[in-house]
C-alpha cells in the first residue's frame, strides 16, 4: 500500500472544490462553508489499495499531522479487505464537527470494510457489591453472543450475604440470579462494548436473609477498561415490597 502526500496549493484546492460531490462525510452547506473558511485543506494522504482502489483523506496540517494520520489509518486498511475494487474514495478530516472527526471515519472505514466474525465470549465476573447497606461480594459465569456493534447473552450469579454471628456461627447466604443481558457500543469498534443493561429474577429455592419472595434485579454496568466496571442497579424482594439500591464494581 504506496501513500502519497501532496502539500497544498491553488490548484488543489480548486480540485477539491470541483470534487467536493465525492467526499463520503459531506456536511450540510453552512458547516462545510465553516469547515472550507476556518480550516481550509492543506494536504492530503492517499492510500492505494492492491485492488486497484484508492483512499483519499482531505485535512488540515493545523489539525493533524501526516505522520499520525498515516499511523491512524495503515493498521485499519490493512484489514480492509472488503474494499470495493477499482474505486477511489474520499473523506474530509476536521475535529469541529462529529461527521468529520478522525474517530468517526475509522468508525465508518471499519465498519463498511472490515470483516467482522461474530464469536462467543465467556468469562467469569467476580466483584463488590454495596446492598442495602451491606457489602455482598459476586461471582458468577457469563456468556455472550457478539456482532459487531452489541452483543446479546446471560449471566449466572452469587451475590453472597454474611448476616450477623449469633454466638460466633458464621453463615453464608447465596444468592443466585439467572440475568439477560444485552451489551452496545456505538461509534467505537476498537474497545469492548462498555454499556451492559440487564435485568435478572433469583433461582433460590432457599430463603435468605436479604432475600425473600419474589425477587428481581435491574442493572447498568459501564466499563472503564477491558477488566474493570462499575455497576449500579436496584434489587426488588420480598414480592416487589422492598427495593435495594446497589453500587459496585466488577472484574471481567
């Protein structure tokens, strides 16, 4: 794959207004004649593809540089095989408006060219909870179905209660939920999906101390890494009397 870098001049930019049609991430006239005033094309990198195909990205040297744009786009191409041949495509750089950021065209280049093969993830959370004012640690097993922009699956999982010693008896109240979970990340095909929404009804055939009746629980679980998440969500019990709120944080 040859990149080619051409500085600006009168008569590129002539071009680039006579082929402004071409360009992917359009804007509307009134942002493009801002995008055109405030940061006008100074350069441009092509990429050339073996299939007889060709990438062209417009953009400021005010704004990027193109060296870091050639170490942004060479990784993501090189998996672009999807990318339809004998074509030349075009994209505007500009950090000021949504449509034009670096990230939203590696977005749209991935998610048009890239091949993408749903897979099966499996892993075993572990974690803190704070349940109505106790603290309930949690294991469990989950698994899920990933395409590329959300991921469908379910989760087993203990939230383990100590109620108080009596006569210094230590007891331990399992808690099991069987969850549906549903996970997205829109706009970002590099990380995990980090928004998890779930909602889960208690398995015990046992009653517990914090647990009893008819029990359910609703969460919201946000990563912040590939192996850490903080979680927040409310456990209904006691047939839908009593609702805990809980907060807490999840490995894998």
């Amino acid at each position: 794959m040859k990149r080619y870098l051409f500085a600006s001049c009168l008569a590129f930019l002539c071009f680039f207004q006579a082929r402004a049609q071409a360009v992917e991430n359009q804007l509307g006239n009134t942002n493009q004649e801002w995008l055109d005033r405030d940061w006008p094309i100074t350069d441009t990198l092509i990429f050339d593809f073996p299939n007889a195909s060709s990438l062209i990205i417009y953009f400021n040297n005010q704004e990027f540089s193109a060296t870091a744009l050639e170490e942004e786009f060479e990784p993501l191409l090189k998996k672009a095989t999807d990318f339809p041949e004998s074509t030349t495509l075009a994209y505007r750089l500009g950090k000021e408006f949504p449509k034009t950021t670096l990230s939203h065209v590696k977005y749209e280049l991935e998610k048009k060219y890239v091949p993408y093969v749903d897979s099966l993830e499996m892993t075993f959370p572990v974690g803190l909870d704070f349940t109505g004012g106790d603290f309930t640690p949690v294991v469990g097993f989950r698994a899920h179905l990933n395409w590329r922009n959300f991921s469908m699956g379910g989760s087993i999982t203990n939230t383990i209660y100590f109620p108080e010693r009596i006569e210094n008896n230590i007891k331990v109240n399992s808690s099991w939920f069987a969850n549906a979970e549903f996970s997205w990340e829109f706009g970002n095909l590099e990380g995990p999906r980090r928004n998890t929404f779930g909602v889960g009804y208690l398995i015990n055939e046992n009653k517990s101390q914090l647990f009893s009746g008819t029990t359910m629980q609703a969460f919201y679980n946000r990563k912040l890494n590939k192996n850490i998440s903080i979680q927040v969500g409310v456990i209904s019990t006691e047939n839908f009397k009593t609702f805990y709120p809980t907060v807490g944080i999840r490995f894998w």
